[in-house]
C-alpha cells in the first residue's frame, strides 16, 4: 500500500506501529556538571543573601543558624544529587520512524513523536553549554492540540492510545 502513491496512508500506518518504550542513549555526562552549575549558582545566590542576613543579625537567633544549616544541606543534596538522578533518567533515541524521549527527575515523561510530525528541530548552546561542549535540543511537532495530560488514568491505557497516535480525547 506503501508504494502505490498512498504517503498520507503510509505515514498514517508508521505511526499506528510506533511503541512507546525507552530511549536507548543516555545524555552526555557533561549533563550533569552543567546541571550541577545551574543548581549550584541559585543555590549560591540564596545562600549568600541568608548568610549576609545571619552576620548582620546581632543577636544571631538558633533559628536562623538552623535554618541557615538546612538551606545548605538542601542546596548540596540538590546540587550534588538530583543532576546525577537526572542522567539516569534521561534518555534519547532517533530511528528512521520516530524520535523518543525519556526525561524528569521527580515527574518522569517518556513521548515518541514520530518523524512524519516533525516540523523543526532548534538547539539551544548557552555559554556554560559552550564551555561543556554540550547543546539543548527541541523538536516542535505538527499537534495543532498541543499537550494533553490526564491524570489519574493507567499507565497501559495511555501507552497504548500514544502509541497509535490517538489524542487522549478521542474515543477509540
């Protein structure tokens, strides 16, 4: 059916094929030091306005130097731990019929956005990202509807509707 002309009926059955299933390729481990950075420096702001408040305090309350303390514990584990939780769970995968993803740290999205929906593909190179030798990618699909989430439904039903294609409103 493929051969006779048919591109739209084509495209149409390379997508009711597509699985939703994990990217094969781990993000470059650059990630993680560029992740770290970025947590790292907000970190670095908020840590030094708290501490400037905690030396300008005269009396020095305990309660300040506790919440001092939990301040840079949060920040150490945040910058130390989530972006190395983070490569684990990223993930990417180009095949000749679909791109698939896997991302999130705490909330975790795989998508598969088959290459006949592909309109364009930007990067995305900051100067930390030049410096690292890494870029940020984005493909922007052809979904006139935009993401859909539904919460609340099985994790089976919503693999299997995503992917055939189908948007999570239409009955099937």
């Amino acid at each position: 059916m493929c051969g006779d002309g048919a591109e739209t009926a084509c495209q149409s059955e390379a997508v009711d094929t597509l699985q939703l299933r994990p990217p094969r390729h781990q993000v470059s481990r650059r990630a993680i030091t560029w992740w770290s950075l970025l947590t790292g420096l907000g970190w670095f702001v908020l840590l030094a306005v708290a501490t400037l408040g905690w030396v300008l305090w005269s009396q020095r309350p305990g309660a300040i130097t506790v919440g001092l303390v939990v301040l840079f514990v949060l920040a150490v584990g945040s910058t130390v731990v989530v972006p190395r939780w983070r490569f684990r769970i990223h993930r990417w995968e180009t095949t000749a019929d679909a791109v698939y993803t896997a991302s999130g740290w705490l909330t975790q999205e795989w998508r598969v956005a088959p290459m006949s929906r592909i309109q364009t593909v930007d990067t995305q190179r900051g100067p930390l990202q030049r410096a690292l030798g890494i870029s940020s990618v984005t493909i922007t699909t052809a979904s006139a509807a935009g993401a859909h989430r539904r919460p609340g439904r099985g994790r089976g039903r919503r693999a299997r509707r995503a992917a055939h294609g189908g948007h999570p409103g239409q009955p099937r």
